[in-house]
C-alpha cells in the first residue's frame, strides 16, 4: 500500500471513485448469492472485488488515500453497529451481560498483551508496532461471525455473548489504537484504564439517554409518512455516536447502545425500519471491504504473510481461548459454549479499518502494520467461517426448540389516540388453529381485518386462524402493549398460552 497523503483529493478523484463504487456495489450485490452458498463470510467477497479492481489486479484502479479511507470506514461502521444494535434482543443479552463485558473489556486486555508478545518475541517487531498490531487485532466482527452463523440457531447465551462483546469491544480497542500510534511516548498503563473508563462511561450515558428520548418521541408523535420512521431512527443513531464523541465519549459503543435501546422499545412500522436499517448495513459493509481491497496493494505484501500467519496463529490458538477461558471462568459457561465462543473469534472489517489509524499517523512501519492485518483478516476468516457451523454441530450447540414468533408492525392512530397492529401468521406459529375469540384479547383491542390468500374479509368471533394469516388490529393506546404481548404469548404457545404460563413478554420482535 503506498502513502499518498500529500496528494489531496480532487473532484476529480471523487467523481471517479463515486463511478467506481456504485459499479462495484451492483457486482457486489450479486455476489451476496455466491456467499451465502458458499458458506464463505461475504467479507472474503467484497476485498476480493476490491483487490481485483485495485492496481495489481484487473480493474487497474490506483487507489492509496488511507485518510478518506479511515473517514469511510468509521462511517461505515456507525451504519454497521447501528444495525447490530438494532437487532440485538435485549431478553438474549441481560443475562450474559457480565461475561460480554468481561470479554470486552479484560479479554481485549489479555489477546493484546498476549497477540502483542507474540509479535515482538517470534516476528521482531518494535513494541509499538505490536501493542498497535494487538490492539487491532483484538475485536471481533459481530457481521462476519453471523453471516455464517444465521443458517444455525444457537443457545441464547452463545448468540447473546457473543454479539454484545462483538458490539461493545470496538470502543475499548478504538481507544487502545489511537493511544498507540499517538506521537510520542505511551502512557502508562494505569492511564489508558483511566482514559478508557470515563470514555465508556460518557458513551454509555449518552447512548443510553439518546436512545431512551429517541424511542418516547417516535413511539407518540405521529410522522406523516412510514417511509419517515426508518430514516428517523438511523438519524437517532448517528446523533448518538456524534454527541458521544463530541462529549470525548465512545461514540461506538454510544451508537450501539442507542439503537439498541431503540431496537426493544416495539417502534412503529419495525419490520420497515429493520429492513430499511439492514440495508443500509450491506451496502456499508459492501462500500467499506471494496474499498480496503483498493487500499492494498497485493505485491507489497509478500514479506509479510509469514508473520502475519504466526501472528494470527497465537491470535487464534492461544490468545483468544485463553482470555474465552479466564474472563468466563466466574461465570460457569459450559466449556462447549467456551469453546465455540474461543473459534467464533472472527475479525472483520473492523480490524482493517483500524489499521488504517497508524498509516494516517505516520507511525513508522505503518504500511507492515497494514499489510500484516490485512493477511492475518483474509487467511484466518477463510479458515474460521466455513468451519464454524461445523464446529457447532459438532458441540452439540444448536437450538431447534420453540415456535416462531409472529411479526407484529405498529401504526399508530395520532388522533384517535389507538395503533393500528399488522400481524403475520409465520407457517410454525402456534396461533395456527385458534379461533378469534380464543385470541382473549384485552377489552379496547379487536381483529378488525383478516387477509388470507390475498383475500380480506371481516372475521366472526369463531373464525379460524391459519398459517399464513395477516391479522389487522385496532388497539387503544393504554392496552397497545397488553395486546402485543397476548398475540406474541398465543403465538408461541397456542390457545392455552395464559394457563401453560406462556407469555408474550420478552418475546421476539
């Protein structure tokens, strides 16, 4: 990779780059097919586009500006942590929440010191270069461990665990690597626990606080169209992050925590703004792995695929099991779970994006330290994902139990004070042969439509729910959540559900 930070960039340069990508995001998008057969994580994919369109490759695109390519990928990643936050289930991750954090925190701490060890005693790399190179190295992407994951449910504690460390790791190690490639000296380590601590804490604060406001004001102020919920939340997530580092807070761990609140708070129109926000997340990641394809340049870095496989070996054999084994230890993880949590170590994007901070810092040997991480990502991710839905067949860790949930979308009445509630029947739901007045919804709420077969009709109390079903219902605001949950609760456990001690809360959005 060449440093061309001197050169600035000219309209020129953005007109050709903007031509580029959008190419770029029309063959990555089909290439979203050949990823999901493949088993291969789609972050594979798109470098490889972007290797091919770069310089040593077919594209012959010469492409070397690691600053508006960091600038991009932290964009990129509010946009990706956004959507994870937005999905995280808030009934998977409360009870592991101790042991994400320990992960986060204390394990980030052990694979850096130990990754960091490993680079400076068996490569020979100065300590900075290695304490850089481990601190980069040392979080996980939580969209390369579930793009290989989603075809194979997992235990709630695994895929709770493993998502909110993948979600609140970034801001410790964002932190580690500006620390690291700062001019000058590195403070002592007592210092950058105390930086990291009040960092955290104003992210967290602020995110929290953010998403709390911003959920009260969508969930009673009536917009005028639906298409404006979606964009509302996402501009609530981006001011989550601003604010944060505004304040010399997290902004990531600000963004996740934000979306995360808002994620759980049954929005209106959901399913749209879920979609809406998962969109948006492909084409990040999809802009931000093209691009670092470009920023490399593959016949540089041929000395270094040796180190960085040593690195990237003590990374995955020792330093991630390891910091798995001591930060779970009070916790009495089952060691199955511990031992797909040590291999579902993935690192991502993430971890390039940050090897950009030191090239942008003129840190010396920066573009080794780019060019190892790059290695170390690409060969490390091609022998993790494809293995990992193996590995967890092979513990034992699926979960096929339960009954799908039902998708609920709210909309609501502004001036007759109600919501109106869309809701789809999935083909395991147990709400499958209830009739409606077996559905014992709360007084003020009524199955107003039903749509089956792409023919609606007015239900009779005695009409028979089917799969398939799409159900309209009218419910006043003060018995809205009461109804939602007695659908959710019939939906997972039948007509019965309130006697069987089913319910709906905590279900799934």
């Amino acid at each position: 990779m060449h440093q061309g930070r001197e050169r600035p960039l000219s309209i020129h340069d953005l007109n050709e780059l903007l031509l580029v990508c959008s190419i770029v995001l029309l063959v990555a998008v089909a290439a979203v097919r050949i990823s999901s057969r493949s088993g291969l994580p789609s972050l594979l994919v798109y470098l490889g586009i972007g290797v091919l369109m770069g310089e040593d490759g077919i594209g012959g695109i010469h492409f070397d500006n690691a600053e508006l390519t960091q600038v991009i990928g932290y964009a990129a990643l509010v946009v990706i942590l956004a959507e994870g936050g937005l999905g995280t289930k808030w009934k998977e991750i409360k009870p592991v929440l101790p042991a994400a954090t320990s992960l986060a925190l204390a394990g980030v701490a052990a694979s850096v010191g130990i990754t960091a060890a490993a680079a400076h005693y068996l490569v020979g790399l100065e300590w900075r270069q290695a304490l850089i190179i481990g601190a980069v190295v040392s979080s996980t992407d939580a969209a390369a461990v579930f793009s290989v994951l989603r075809k194979i449910p997992l235990p709630a504690r695994v895929t709770g665990t493993l998502e909110a460390e993948s979600g609140f790791n970034d801001a410790p190690v964002v932190i580690l690597v500006v620390s690291f490639s700062a001019v000058g000296p590195i403070e002592h380590w007592y210092v950058l626990i105390g930086e990291i601590t009040l960092e955290l804490a104003i992210g967290a604060a602020i995110g929290l606080a953010v998403g709390w406001l911003g959920s009260w004001g969508l969930r009673h102020v009536a917009l005028p169209a639906s298409g404006l919920y979606p964009i509302a939340v996402m501009a609530i997530a981006v001011t989550a992050y601003a604010a944060g580092a505004l304040a010399h807070g997290s902004g990531f761990l600000a963004v996740y925590l934000a979306s995360m609140v808002m994620g759980n708070a049954r929005l209106p129109h959901w399913p749209a703004t879920r979609g809406f926000a998962d969109g948006l997340g492909w084409i990040a990641q999809i802009g931000m792995f093209v691009l670092l394809g470009l920023l490399v340049t593959p016949h540089e870095i041929g000395d270094d695929i040796v180190p960085a496989l040593v690195i990237g070996l003590v990374l995955t054999m020792v330093a991630r099991p390891l910091s798995v084994v001591l930060c779970l230890l009070p916790f009495r993880v089952p060691w199955r779970e511990q031992t797909l949590m040590s291999w579902a170590g993935l690192r991502g994007a993430v971890p390039i994006i940050l090897a950009t901070i030191p090239v942008v810092s003129d840190v010396e040997d920066s573009d080794r330290i780019f060019n190892i991480v790059f290695v170390l990502v690409v060969v490390y991710t091609l022998l993790q994902g494809p293995t990992l839905p193996w590995v967890a067949r092979k513990l034992h860790l699926g979960d096929e139990s339960g009954a799908a949930d039902l998708g609920i979308e709210s909309a609501p009445l502004e001036q007759l004070r109600g919501h109106l509630l869309s809701v789809t029947i999935p083909t395991e739901s147990k709400m499958h042969g209830v009739e409606i007045n077996e559905l014992r919804l709360p007084a003020g709420a009524a199955v107003t439509l039903v749509v089956r077969e792409g023919t609606s009709f007015v239900p009779l109390p005695t009409t028979v729910l089917q799969r398939g079903d799409e159900l309209l219902v009218v419910a006043t605001d003060p018995v809205r959540d009461a109804a939602e949950r007695r659908l959710r609760a019939v939906g997972r456990g039948g007509k019965l559900a309130g006697w069987l001690g089913v319910n709906g809360a905590g279900a799934e959005r």
